[in-house]
C-alpha cells in the first residue's frame, strides 16, 4: 500500500463529496428544518403525561437519566448521524451505479476501500454540521438540563460513535449493491433502528425479547453513551463498556464490508458489468 497514494485517492474522493453537498444551498438549510418536528412530536408525547418536573422525576428514578429532553434529543442526534451516513456512505457505490460511472470505479487502480472511508468522512463532516446545528436548535427550543463531570467522556463517546457509524456505511455500501434495493432498504431499515436502538426511550423500558434486537444494533450504544456522558455525569469508565462494543462493531463491519467488497468485484468480472445486473 502506498500512503500517497492511498491519500490522493481519499482527498479526491472527500473534496468532490463535499463539493456536491455545497452545491445546493437549499438542501443545506432544508436539512436543519425536517428534524425539528420529529423532536417535537416526540417530547411533546411526553409532556402529554405530564409537567416537565414530573416526567423528568419519573425518568429519572426508572432509569437514572436527569432530562427526559436531553434523553430524547441525544437519542435522535445519534440517530440523524447514523441515517446521514446510511444515506452517504452506505448507497455510495449504489450512486455511482445510478449515474453510470461505477464500472470506471472499478476499473482504476484505487483502493476501493479508501473511497468507501472517504465516502464516510465526507457524510460524517455533512453530518456534523446537520447534528451541531440540529442539537443548538433543540436545546434552545426545548431545553436540557446536562449533567456533564468529564468532557473527555463526551469526546470519546463522540469519536467512538461516529468510527462505529462511518464501519456501518462501509458495509452497506457493497451490500446495497449487491442487492439491488439500496433505496428500499435504506428506508426500510429508519423505523426499525428508532424503535429498537431506543432514540426516543431507554431500551430497558422494552420488553426483555426485543432487547435482545437492540444489543446488536451499534446505535443502541452510541445512544447509551452519550446520554451518560451528557445526562447522568458519567465519566470514560462508566461508558467503558459501550466504547468497547462500539469498537467491536467497527472492526467487525469493516471487515464484513471488506468481503462484501470483494464479492461485488467478483460479481463484476463474472458479469462484465455492476450497471446492468
């Protein structure tokens, strides 16, 4: 592997993302208006039961979380990241099929890999700017009460949370092609990822079978981390186990996505096209 080279390839690949999410500025304030209905329908079903004082004591002694805000808007931001790479780096290659330029893809000699990861960096920097944006908005619509002891807890549930999410779009890039239902599975995967990996309610509340679903989803301990870091004072021991998974998950999806790449360019010489088939 040639660092330079590998490098040239990543930056091309970043700048021309990035290029193409600047394009329509449009899009970029649409992006910042969409969300906050979604967080309003879900802390209002709440404030529906309730003052905020007594939901946030009920939340509280249940399940140890100081905010029932701050629990719902840390659920969703780590959700809307999770869905901007799904929607960025996972249907990647998926686009390149759509506008007619993926059989050149795989005809250069670049690492197809880098242009998956960069593909995710790319997605993860739009996405910070959605999720930063999203989440000023929220806390002064909304408001949250944070109980923050280590800020060096908040970072590492943030980078662990976005390595384990980029891993994620790396999978589903090869695999959404290899499918052919990019855009229906995409979709198809949005409720059952909010439902299960807990972005509007702690996932103890569900039933002990379904649980089982939401332990193996990455989102479940992005979530968990960050609502302890931000909610509860937790510090990088406290959150030590959620960071670990998430690592877990990273490696493991990157190395699924891997062979799922593989796959696909094995699909490719034995079809002589990634369009058509």
């Amino acid at each position: 592997m040639n660092p330079a080279k590998e490098w040239r390839t990543f930056k091309a690949v970043f700048l021309r993302n990035l290029k193409l999410f600047t394009s329509y500025s449009a899009w970029i304030v649409a992006i910042l208006i969409w969300p906050i209905p979604l967080l309003a329908v879900n802390i209002y079903s709440y404030k529906a039961l309730g003052t905020d004082a007594s939901i946030s004591s009920i939340v509280s002694r249940e399940f140890g979380i100081s905010n029932f805000a701050g629990m719902v808007i840390i659920g969703t931001i780590v959700y809307l990241l999770y869905n901007r790479l799904l929607w960025g780096a996972g249907i990647s290659l998926q686009s390149e099929r759509w506008m007619g330029t993926i059989e050149a893809l795989f005809m250069t000699p670049a690492n197809r890999m880098t242009v998956l990861f960069a593909c995710g960096v790319s997605s993860l920097i739009e996405g910070s700017w959605w999720i930063g944006c999203i989440f000023i908005l929220s806390w002064m619509i909304f408001g949250v009460e944070p109980s923050i002891t280590s800020w060096v807890a908040i970072a590492a549930g943030i980078l662990s949370t976005m390595v384990a999410l980029i891993s994620v779009g790396v999978f589903f890039a090869s695999f959404f092609v290899l499918t052919r239902a990019a855009d229906q599975m995409a979709s198809a995967l949005q409720a059952p990822i909010r439902f299960f990996s807990g972005v509007v309610f702690p996932i103890s509340a569900l039933p002990q079978l379904l649980q089982f679903i939401s332990y193996i989803l990455p989102v479940t301990y992005g979530i968990q981390a960050m609502r302890k870091a931000v909610l509860t004072g937790g510090d990088v021991a406290s959150i030590s186990y959620e960071l670990a998974l998430l690592y877990v998950f990273a490696l493991g999806l990157t190395v699924a996505g891997y062979f799922t790449l593989k796959a696909l360019e094995k699909q490719a010489k034995r079809k002589g096209t990634l369009y058509m088939y």
